[in-house]
C-alpha cells in the first residue's frame, strides 16, 4: 500500500468518524432542529460526487470512506425529518 493511500484512509477515517458524535448527540436528544436541511442535503450530495469521484480514479480510501460519510449524513437528514415530525404529533 502506498503511502498516499495510507494517508488518505487516515484523513478520511477522521472525517468518517467526526460525524458519530452528532449522530449520537441526535439521537440522544431525540431533535436535530439545529441542523440545517441544505447544509446536510449539499454535504450530501458533495460527498456523494467525491465518492464516484474516487471510484473514477480509483482511489478505494476515497470512495469507501466517503461513501460511508453519504450514509452517515442521509441517515441524519432522516433523523432530523422523523424527530420534526414526531414533535409536531
């Protein structure tokens, strides 16, 4: 494995593992109100445009790691979506 790969599954295992403490923090609370629905949505579709990027230039710790990240952060913008419509019933 090159060097570079190893930094980049280092760089993008940071990233990856950055949004745990928002999630939990979600869940916990039960209320993602903070969370703005374009912020997440362009996050979103930012990564997920990165990740077929990586896979184009085939560069794995690219596009697993980023693709995991379009997980993590969809499954926020449900969170965000159930929590709201919870609270309003």
């Amino acid at each position: 494995m090159l060097l570079a790969d190893l930094l980049g599954y280092a760089g993008g295992l940071l990233l990856t593992v950055s949004a745990f403490p928002q999630i939990a923090l979600v869940y916990k609370l039960k209320n993602a109100s903070q969370l703005s629905y374009v912020w997440l949505s362009i996050l979103v579709v930012g990564l997920a445009i990165w990740s077929i990027y990586g896979l184009s230039i085939n560069s794995m710790p690219i596009f697993v790691l980023d693709g995991i990240q379009v997980f993590l952060y969809f499954a926020l913008i449900v969170m965000k979506a159930t929590y709201a419509k919870n609270k309003k019933e």
